[in-house]
C-alpha cells in the first residue's frame, strides 16, 4: 500500500473532469434513449408482422376448409354445377403512424449522439464561471488555515500524482501539483494534466487557487469576498436603491425586485424577493420616497410606484418634455436634473401628478445632490446651496481643486460633499470650504461615498477599495471577483454601480445581471 500522503485535488482540475463525467453520461443517456426508441420501433414492426401472419392464417384456415368440403362432394360423386370461386378476404390496413415517428425520433437521436461525440469545449474560464460564491470559500478557508500554521516549520513532501479515476473510454484525468500541508506558498506555477503513463499531454494548462489568490492582480492577501450575491434577473441590473431594511434592484428590461436587506446578509443562499414590479420602459433611475413608495424614471418618464399595494402598477406615470439625467427624492419632494437644469416636483398627493417648479440658475448644473433640505449643484468649478423649500439660491462655495475631467457624481455626508469624475475624487468640507483629491493612476473611478472615519472608492475594474477619510492609508481591499480573475482576467466583468449604505453595506452590480453586497 502507498504510504505517501494524498496529493491535493485543484478546484479547476475537479470541475473539469466532473464536465467530463458529465459530458460522457450526458452522451450514455442519450444513446440509451436511442436504443430504447429502437427497440419501441422493433416491437411495432413485430406486432405489425404478428397482425399479418394472423390474417394470412385465417385466411389459409379458410381456402383449406373450402378445399376440404368439395374434396368431400368429389368423392360422393356430386359436383356442384354452381361453383363459385373462393373468396379470399383482402388484409386489414396496418397503422405504420408509430413506425413512422419512431423512425424520425431515431434519426434526431442519432445526431444529437453524433454532436455529443465531437466532444465539447472545457475552457477553464468557462469553468470558473460556474460558481464565483465556491471560489470565495476556498480562499478564505486556505488563508485561515495559513495563518494557524504561520510560524511553524513544516516539511514540504514531494510532489505526487493523484489520479482522478477515468473511466475505460474517457481521456486521462490526472493531475500534478505539489503537496502543500495548509501553507500557502509562493510558487504559483501552472498545474498540468498528464496523462497515466506520465507522459505530457496537450491539455489546457490549468490555473490553480494558489494563482488565483496572488496573480499580480493588485489584490492583496485578506481580501474578503461579497456576503451576499444576487442573481434574480435576466438582463443587467442598471439601478439600486435602499431605504432602510429595504432594497430595490431594477433591470435593463424593467423587472423590479424588493429585497430585505437582513435576509440577504443572514441567509444569502435562501433570500427571494419579497414582491416583483415590471415597469414597461427602462428604470435608468430609482430611488425610494418612504418606506412604501419609490419613484422609477426612464429618460423621458417618471413613474410612482406603491409597494404595499398588490398590483405590480404604478399609482401615477407622467412624461417629462427633456431627458432625466438624474433623480433624487425627499419624503415630500422628487428633484431631477434635464438639459435645462434642476427642476422639483411637489408630491402633495400620491394619487396625482405632481406639480414641477424650476430651480432658478441651475442650467449650467453637471450634477447635484440633497442633504437637510438643501440642494448642492455642482458646476464645473464651483457649487451652489438651494434651498429645496424657497427654491432659491443661498450660498455659492469655489473649488480650489480643478477638475481635470467633468463630473459624474457628487455625495453629501454632514458637512462634508464627495465629488467624482472619472480620474479624481475630491472630498469638500462645507465648513472649512477645504478641499483635498484622491487621484486614481489606475482604473477610474465609478463612484466615492462616506462613513463616518473612511471613504468607499468603486472603480471601474471592479475593485472596492476602503480608504481613511484622509486618504494616506489603504484599510482595507476589495475585488468584485477576486475568486476567479488572474492577470490576464482582470476588468473581466466592470461594474456598472457602485452605492453605499448604511454606511456599511457596498452594493455593486455588473454586466453578468449579479448584484453584490460587500460588508465595509
């Protein structure tokens, strides 16, 4: 008996040979299918064969019986001078329906079978895909483990080969990789497949966990992974909005779905949606009014929407003259900004369209925000403080920052206002009308927001980055897919939204219809 310890299997080596084993009982099943069809087809041709014979049977039974009485009559000396010829009764038509269908079903079996043959294609990225949630686990639990047996001296056994058992007709599907006892090493080489006789074969090379977890990615050890992934629509989610323990994820095609944020963060694997809305154009934005209503708008519409009502309707839809390029909510307000700058639509009634007042000397505004009733727009240089009541303008602030290209977001946390564009990310004190930027020399910036000791960056790679409110110091690193990507993978799935809420949750959705929550 062997006595070396057991090499390790590799999470990208077990997938692909379960595709195989797959793939090859996928190809059984349907070959037995086939067999069972011909033998339905055999039985039908031998019950149509056996309904022959007995009508040929009867009929010789009865030409033999007519044989036999005028043999009879002959030997008598009497000859029937009417003699009649022997009728002979023509065969019953035979069903050949059931043949027939039995022979296509045959012959679409029969290529379906010859598709499963050419085999199929085991791209490793593919199989990476299947289940991102699996990889976050793996890392995690090796990095745990690394670091209890940090400091101890372990002996690294030799290499060994750990077959994975093929079956007689499948390919080999062995697999080599040094044995590492719970310590993470720093030799990231490739794992190859080899085939029983040792010999080198010309399978795709194979990443293993080890590259995964440092493949020169910038993505540092202790990374942690979402606490929650969504996966509840079918195209791409394109906005979330959250108010309170409620969340509200829209897709490009219009499903909407209301979520518990507590259920997704206790029970990710078991959370559904607590009630589905559809919305007939496109919910480019969104965002909650109270506890039961919220607002959908699509570039030239706006529609109310009342969750705890049972129909999937809105309550009041309205057209708007100018494409919405962004909305934002108050309980007693919906404030957009057009074109022609930022107009506030008064929500007397939630039954009625609600009337729409424009903020004077707002045409210039790129981007705005509210916070306490006041309204911060944001110019290319400069910021202007409306009042959200009087709608008139109240205060001016000037950036001492330039920006060096236009801006795409800005975000308001007690005194302090978040200002972001692609390239720079610029925190603004409204007390001390200080300003300090956050440079991005890598990938841009989607999205920056506050807590109340650190800020939360979004980049457009899909990283989620936690930074000091000073920003002289990385606390902590995220990575959207830090479980599959490697340097070659990396940006593999950019993120379309980055938002932060209740300070703590980061949620962030891509172009594979997933949302995620990332605990900061």
């Amino acid at each position: 008996m062997d006595s070396r310890p057991l090499a390790e299997y590799t999470y990208p080596g077990v997938v692909k040979y379960l595709q195989q084993e797959f793939t090859r009982n996928e190809r059984d099943r349907i070959q037995w299918n086939s067999e069972r069809q011909d033998m339905k087809l055999a039985i039908v041709r031998l019950t149509s064969e056996n309904l022959a014979l007995k009508e040929t049977n009867q009929r010789l039974e009865k030409e033999l019986a007519s044989l036999g009485g005028g043999s009879k009559l002959t030997n008598k000396g009497t000859i029937p001078t009417d003699s009649t010829e022997t009728s002979h009764p023509e065969p019953t038509p035979l069903n050949i329906e059931p043949l027939k269908n039995a022979r296509e079903h045959l012959k679409s079996r029969m290529n379906e079978i010859v598709t499963m043959l050419r085999g199929t294609d085991l791209d490793v990225v593919n199989i990476l895909e299947l289940k991102k949630e699996r990889g976050v686990l793996a890392v995690s639990d090796r990095r745990k483990r690394a670091e209890l047996e940090k400091g101890k001296n372990v002996e690294s056994p030799g290499s060994a080969d750990f077959p994975i058992t093929p079956e007689p007709d499948s390919p080999g599907a062995f697999y080599k990789k040094p044995v590492t006892p719970d310590v993470i090493i720093d030799d990231h080489s490739n794992v190859e497949a080899v085939d029983p006789t040792g010999e080198e074969t010309d399978s795709e090379t194979v990443i293993g966990d080890d590259e995964i977890l440092d493949s020169g990615t910038g993505l540092a050890k202790g990374t942690d992974g979402p606490i929650f992934a969504l996966s509840a629509h079918s195209s791409t989610v394109i906005s979330i909005s959250a108010l309170h323990d409620q969340l509200l994820t829209a897709s490009k095609e219009g499903d909407i779905n209301q979520w518990k944020l507590p259920e997704l963060v206790s029970d990710p694997e078991n959370a559904r949606p607590m009630k589905s809305f559809f919305d007939t154009t496109t919910p480019k934005f969104m965002s909650w009014i109270d506890e039961t209503t919220f607002v959908t708008a699509s570039p030239y519409e706006i529609k109310l929407w009342d969750s705890s009502k049972s129909t999937e309707a809105p309550t009041v839809h309205f057209k708007v003259s100018k494409e919405i390029k962004d909305i934002q909510t108050t309980p007693n307000q919906i404030v957009t900004l057009d074109s022609t700058g930022i107009m506030v639509y008064e929500l007397k009634n939630m039954s009625a369209k609600p009337a729409a007042i424009p903020l004077k000397g707002t045409s210039m505004v790129q981007c705005f925000t509210i916070l306490n009733n006041t309204v911060f727009g944001l110019h290319t240089n400069s910021i202007d403080e409306y009042d959200i009541q009087t709608k008139t303008k109240t205060k001016a602030h000037a950036l001492e920052i330039p920006l060096s290209t236009p801006p795409t977001k800005i975000t308001a946390l007690d005194t302090t206002l978040t200002i972001v564009s692609s390239s720079q990310c610029i925190l603004y004190d409204l007390t001390t009308e200080s300003s300090w930027p956050i440079e991005s020399a890598g990938p841009a910036f989607i999205n920056c927001e506050l807590t109340d000791n650190q800020y939360v960056a979004f980049y457009a790679n899909g990283d989620v980055k936690v930074y000091d409110r000073k920003g002289d110091k990385v606390e902590k690193e995220f990575n959207h897919y830090c479980e599959v990507i490697s340097s070659k993978l990396s940006g593999l799935v950019p993120p379309g939204i980055g938002k932060l809420y209740q300070k703590k949750y980061a949620i962030t959705t891509g172009d594979d219809m997933t949302v995620r929550g990332w605990l900061v």
